[in-house]
C-alpha cells in the first residue's frame, strides 16, 4: 500500500533590527508554490525538497504536495504575511485527506510580528488538525534558533551540517528515508535537546576549517553509532532579540540515554570553542589596503558581511562602492547592489546610455547615503537564471531584472531584489566574467565560498557598517536570555533548558 507523505516548505530567517518587513511579497518573489507547481519548481534541485522528492518517487510512495514558501532574509515576516502561508499550509493538509507522515523544510530562525517562535506555533497547529500519532520529520537550517517545545511535536529534526549549506538535499534525503523507516519499523525515537546560552556570530562558523569544522567531524563520528539517527549542532541566529535565540543541539536516537550522552559532549564541545567563533575584521580601507598588498594570478574577494543580505542585510549599504570610487579601483567589479530605482533608470537609458545615479542607501541610510555617479549601461537582463554552483544546484533564480554599469573603472551589478552573489550566474547570467578582474568586491558572507573559492585567490572579511555587523554591542537587545555569552561574561557552561 504507498503511504501518503505530505511535503511543505516554509523558510525564513528574520532580522529583528532590519528596518525591511517580510511581506508576503517577498515570498511571492523568492519562491510561493501550492501543489503540483512544488514539484516543478524542486524536483531535480539539490534543496530540501528535491531530497523529499527523490527519496518519496524511489520508494513509490505518494507524494501529497502542499505549500512551499521561502524569502530571501530580511526583517520581521509581517503577520498577515505568516497567516496567509499558515492557512494556505493548513488548508492544503485538510484538503489532502488522510496523511501517513509529513515533511517539513523549515528554516528554524523565523521571527513573526507578535510571534517569536512561529516554527513552533507552525507545529503545534498543524498537530493539532493531524493529531499526534502521523510522523512528522523536519529538516532545519544551522541557524536556526530552536526552542525545546519545538521538540514536543516531533523529535526528528535533520540539520544541514555544511557552512556554506551544500548538504541541503542529503539532510532532506535523510529525514525522508528516516519518516519511511519510522512509519515502517514504529520504532520510538527520542529527541535530546541542549540549549546553551551562546549567541554565536557566523562568520567563523564554516564548515571547511575551524571550530565548526570539529564539531560536525564530532557529530558525524557520535551518528556512526547504530542508535544514533541523526546529531545536529545549530550555531544559531544572532540578529533575532527573542527569548529562544541561541546554540543549541539536537541528537536524534533510538536510545535516549546514548542520545543525551553525545548531546551533553557536542554542547560541552561547543561550549569549549566558543572563543574561537569571534573575530575582529579590517573596517572596509583596511581590508582594501590589504587587498593591494596582494600579487595573484587569481582575483581576490573582499567580502562586505555586515550588508549580506542573506544574514538580514539589506544589500543597498554604500561604504565598499563609496571607497572603491574614491580610489579609483580598477579591474574591480562590486555587486549585487539591490537598487530597483536605479536598475529601473538604466532600464529607461537603455544599453550605452550615460546617465547620472544615486546609488544605494535608500533602506538604511543610517548605514551610508546613496552615492551619485555618472554610470554607463553596459547590459541588461531580466535576472533570470538557474544555479550551477553547489549550493542549491539547480534552483531557478530571478533577481527581478539586473544591470551591468560602469562608473569610470568599476565594474558594477545592479539587481532588482537584495541576493547574495552565492552563485557564479549571478554574473555570468549577464556576461559578467568575475575571473576576469582582480578585486571582487562582493555582499556575501560564507556561502559564497562553495562556489567562488575555486576562482579566487583570497578571500578577506571586512566588518563595515551594516545590520549583519559582526560586533553584537552594534545592537540593543531586550529579549534574548541572559546571560548570554559573548554578550555576557559566563565561564561555565550554562544551558537554557
Ligand atoms: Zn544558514
């Protein structure tokens, strides 16, 4: 008899500090889909959801497609926005029928207006209407910040171990074959949960090398134990002011003494590292000046993580572009700069054109004013294009138009949505050649690595204004536990619950 499997997608990671609302307009804009478009839009992609599907069509099983909604990180989801995609979720699940087990790709790091853990409330009304006996498994983000009553309504949960988060299709494959295994088996499985009072920055928080890299090498050597199912170290999400902001871990077992066993050393691991997590970065001259120090063949990559957008900024800011100009950079090429007044004034010029631009600082100009140029359209583009680097390989892209400009010597991306340039096609959709410069002055963080590390030469972080800021005292919170570190002064190892 195939069993029935529910499949939904719900994704944010909110801001609290950003100016910028989650309306429901964003989501429309990075992905909305009900039903059979689902599996158009992720079948055959490495995300989450493409593993769900995979794993579902292999064990011929039916796949009940529900709602799938993501939007790029910004501020607070709006209510209605949340209610909308909530009710659309709930609808589609009555309007299923009997399910035998649910899917969920969520983010984890999703803050609401007037709902600080909407992941939960999410879960509890949907087992509220499902009832508590049809399993549901879930995958989660590295950031996200988990509470302990999201434990209550299921304890399989299936973070990405990868920073930048390659491995999003192989943990949406494993929650996939461990709700069939379940289902099969009705073998108990327990969920060990450890919340630290750690609010960690992220930009150490790769997955290549350093204190991460040790903890998921721990967490992948505790899951070749039989009992374990699956152990999760989630870094969290430092921008969100809420009561369940923090590190956490989540073991996933068939026994839950073994289980609470390896979640007490990954926290106490994790605990250990945590001086490790911070660092002080060159301000945006000095990471230019260190760039020129530099003789490479490749280009190098200063990375602006203080406006990534896919941290919550709000990829407008202007202090790398002001100081590029104001040297007179060349071979530099800067992007993705999210200005639709300005994308919609070259759209007006058209190709060749020169024209006078105020660039930027629009959303946040506490940040740094719009920065006037005279630019020369270069090319145009409906920003349309399909991943090919290694971090959602597959997933079409829509940038809401783009434009490549000219100013003097630099090299400019203008986009019509804040993205991080996490993907080469970014550029190359618009005939953007990045291997062809030396300096690539880009609004990224980490996940950017998994596709520009192979063409670049170095990679150098500058903290520059912005709402991704690296130095938390840059924020006044009201709502996070405390203590918490490194906020706080703690020396031994608290955990929340
Ligand atoms: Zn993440």
């Amino acid at each position: 008899m195939r069993k029935r499997i529910g499949i939904a997608f719900f994704y944010h990671e909110s801001h609290t500090f950003s100016p910028v609302k989650t309306g429901i307009q964003s989501f429309y804009e990075e992905g909305y889909y009900k039903g059979r478009e689902i599996l158009t839009a992720y079948r055959g992609t490495k995300t989450e959801v493409g593993g769900f599907i995979d794993v579902l069509e292999q064990a011929e099983q039916a796949i009940i497609p529900l709602v799938c909604a993501a939007a790029i990180p910004s501020g607070v989801v709006t209510f209605d926005a949340y209610e909308e995609i909530k009710t659309a979720m709930l609808t589609a699940i009555a309007e299923a029928g009997k399910l035998d087990g649910l899917l969920l790709a969520l983010h984890g790091a999703m803050v609401v207006e007037g709902v600080s853990d909407p992941e939960s409330e999410l879960l509890s009304e949907i087992r509220e209407q499902i009832g508590a006996d049809i399993p549901i498994a879930a995958t989660l983000d590295m950031h996200a910040n988990v509470s302990s009553r999201m434990l209550t309504f299921t304890p399989l949960f299936f973070g990405f171990k990868t920073y930048p988060h390659i491995d999003m299709y192989e943990q949406g494959v494993r929650a996939a074959q461990t709700l069939l295994f379940h289902m099969a088996t009705k073998q108990p499985i327990y969920a060990s949960f450890r919340k630290l009072a750690l609010m960690l920055p992220s930009v150490n928080m790769r997955t290549a090398e350093g204190p991460m890299a040790d903890l998921m090498q721990a967490a992948i050597e505790a899951e070749r134990n039989p009992h374990i199912i699956s152990a999760t170290v989630l870094g969290g999400f430092p921008y969100c002011d809420i009561p369940e902001a923090g590190a956490s871990v989540i073991v996933v077992s068939t026994d839950q003494t073994i289980g609470d066993a390896v979640s007490d050393a990954l926290a106490a691991q994790l605990w250990a590292a945590r001086d490790q997590f911070v660092m002080q970065l060159p301000s945006i001259p000095e990471a230019i000046a260190l760039a020129q120090q530099i003789e490479a063949d490749k280009p190098i990559a200063i990375a602006d993580i203080a406006d990534n957008p896919l941290s919550g900024g709000t990829g407008d800011t202007t202090g790398l572009l002001r100081e590029l100009l104001l040297r007179d950079e060349d071979h530099a090429l800067f992007g993705a700069m999210y200005d639709p007044e300005s994308l919609q004034a070259c759209m007006n010029a058209g190709v060749g054109a020169q024209l006078k631009l105020q660039l930027g600082g629009r959303l946040a100009p506490e940040y740094g004013e719009p920065v006037e140029v005279i630019a020369e359209v270069i090319k145009l583009s409906d920003g349309r294009f399909h991943n090919t680097g290694p971090m959602n390989t597959g997933l079409g892209i829509d940038t809401k138009g783009a434009a490549h400009i000219r100013v003097r010597k630099l090299d400019i991306l203008l986009t019509g949505r804040a993205l991080s340039a996490n993907d080469i096609e970014l550029f190359r959709h618009i005939g953007i050649e990045p291997t062809l410069y030396k300096l690539l002055a880009l609004k990224v963080k980490n996940h950017f690595r998994a596709a520009f590390d192979p063409i670049v030469s170095e990679v150098i972080y500058t903290d520059g204004p912005g709402l991704a800021s690296n130095v938390f005292k840059h924020f006044t919170y009201h709502h996070i536990p405390r203590p918490i570190w490194p906020i706080d002064d703690i020396d031994s190892l608290p955990l929340i619950e």
